[in-house]
C-alpha cells in the first residue's frame, strides 16, 4: 500500500510529528483530496495543545486545505477526479437536526470540524466528506486559496450578511489574518471603509488595502473618529480583544451592528443602555458552508482579494505553526505539500 507523509500530534500539548502513514481510502460519501497547500490558523490550537474536549489523539490539524480530488467514494456524484477543491473549518453535517432542516447546516447540532472531528491538512493526502467540499476557482492557486477558507471565508460571509448597503460605512477592527482580508471586501463591496488599528505603521497598508481612513487607536479615539462621520453601520471586530471591542459600541450609528468574528475568550462588556440608545445589536459570525467558501473564492477571483501569505513546505510544520502562533506572520502562513 502506497505511503504519504503526515505532520501529528500525538497527544495533548505534544509535539508535531513527521511520520508515514498508508494513504487514506475514501468512504462511500467521502472524497479523497491530494493536498497542494494547508493554512496554519491560531484554531490550530485547539488540536496542538488540546483545547477542544473529546479529541482522538493522534490527530493531524489543519482545516484550511486546498489541492485536487484524487479519488470518490462510491455514492459521491458531485465530484470527479481532477477537479480543483478546498475544505474549511465546516468538515459536514448530518442532515438530520432541526437546524440542518431548516437549510442551517453551519449551526449542525452534529457539525463535522475539520482537522478536529477527523484528520485535517497537514499530510499528503486526506479525506473528507463529500458536503464539506468546495470547488476552487482556476484564478486562484492553492497556496492563496488556502486561506480563503477559513479567514476569508468568515470575514466575507459575515459582511455580506451584515445587512449593509453599498456607500454604508464599515469600519475593521484589526489588521492581521482576518482584517486584512476584511478591510479588502468591505472595499470591494462598496463600502466606505475605515480600518482601525494600533500605530501609525499600519496605515500605509491599510490605505493600500483599501481603506478610505485610517484609525490609530494609540493617537485618537476611535469612538470619536468615527462619530465625525455619523458612526459606523457595521464594526466587523477581527482583532480578539474583548477590551476594545467593547470601546467600539459607542462607534455605531443608529441600529449599527457590531459583527464579531475575533475569537476571544474574555467577556465583551457593554450596558443595556449601550444598546437601547440607538437600537445598537452585537452579533457573532461563524464562517460557512462549503458553498458560502465557494462564493468566498468567486468573489476573491473576481474581485482581486488576496491574502498575504508566508509559505513553508510540509516537513516545516513546527516552525510555521510557530511563526503564526508568535504573531510575527504577515499574515497568514501556508504549508505547501505538493502542486
């Protein structure tokens, strides 16, 4: 039987492991995708340090995965050999629950988590089932798709949803991994984007990713900044910081929405008061199905959104992770395994 590398961890809080493994055959309802390139998200602790309760160790992490079909079970009819795919952090539902019968399949009281219910990206070849797949766009190559799965994918569905209208200003909280991305949809969706940051060293970047105004949060009040311009409808907080996420309240406008897709784990604090006076609403974001990451990588082709990346090869597993995990990365960093 033919054998394929595999980066692991065996154990909570172990160490990545290179180790050969058989290559995987795929189930009745599963494809088999032969990896080209796995991003490293800061989700990728739950499985290195064992965050996430119930994990069966071994386990290889990585849900940001693109590369091509290389074989498909036996009632998968949707995918063929050959076609170009990427999976996210959405690894399947069961169909079944009220909220998959509603059409909620993100919100699957049995939600399949890549890299976490079943092995994920970083190896040469892995499975996965057929539902959780998403075609990739010839535009875009597999190193830059990567992303687009998990960063992308959650900021772009979560500003398509967030009921702004073209010419509303949004503001962007943050200018990493997801911001980034972030500020550069809410520009091409035709928002009037501001993005807020620390130091005025962002806002080079900021301007040339799209944004109409930069905020720095260590010379001025960004509640006050954005007030100057009436509040912002929509504030997509990227940055995990409890604390200035719930500074920001006071930026909205009327019936303005603070979206947030950071994932912290302090508490947002804000009063009641906060909220009645201008009919204010906090709202979270997950990311999405297979299609809204198809539409994510649509959008991407069309539009020219891009992630900036740091790509090392496979066997490179530890010191990429590190490089994310240090906050050092601009901005998110890839494994290549193979084109």
């Amino acid at each position: 039987m033919s054998k394929m590398k595999v980066v692991q961890v065996s154990k909570p809080a172990g160490n990545f492991e290179l180790v050969e493994r058989n290559i995987p055959e795929p189930a009745r309802n599963q494809v088999r995708i032969k990896v080209e390139a796995c991003g490293i998200c800061h989700s990728d602790t739950l499985v290195k340090e064992g965050y996430w309760p119930g994990i069966q160790y071994p386990r290889v992490p990585g849900h940001e995965i693109a590369g091509r079909i290389d074989a498909v079970g036996a009632d998968v009819t949707n995918w063929k050999p050959g076609q170009r795919v990427g999976v996210g952090w959405h690894g399947g539902h069961d169909f079944t629950c009220d909220d998959c019968r509603r059409g909620d399949f993100v919100n699957c009281r049995s939600e399949k988590i890549t890299g976490i219910s079943f092995d994920g990206g970083y190896q040469e070849y892995m499975t996965a089932p057929a539902e959780a797949v998403a075609a990739i766009p010839e535009e875009i190559p597999a190193a830059e798709a990567a992303p687009l799965l998990c960063a992308g994918i959650t900021v772009f569905n979560a500003l398509r949803n967030s009921g702004a209208r073209a010419g509303d200003l949004v503001a962007v909280q943050g200018i990493g991994g997801l911001g980034h991305l972030g500020i550069q949809y809410a520009r091409q969706m035709g928002f009037r984007t501001f993005a807020i940051g620390r130091g005025q060293d962002k806002e080079e970047l900021a301007r040339k990713l799209g944004a109409a105004h930069y905020v720095d949060t260590a010379a001025v009040d960004p509640v006050t900044e954005l007030q100057k311009f009436g509040g912002a409808h929509v504030i997509l907080a990227t940055a995990p910081d409890s604390k200035a996420m719930s500074t920001l309240v006071n930026g909205l406008s009327a019936r303005g929405k603070l979206l947030v897709v950071g994932a912290g784990s302090d508490p947002i604090t804000v009063t009641p008061i906060q909220l009645i006076s201008g009919s204010k609403t906090i709202q979270g974001w997950a990311s999405g199905t297979a299609k809204d990451s198809e539409d994510t990588m649509q959008f991407s082709a069309l539009s020219g959104v891009r992630p900036m990346i740091e790509k090392f090869p496979l066997e490179r597993a530890a010191e990429a992770y590190q490089q994310m995990i240090s906050g050092k990365a601009r901005f998110r960093v890839v494994l290549t395994v193979g084109a």
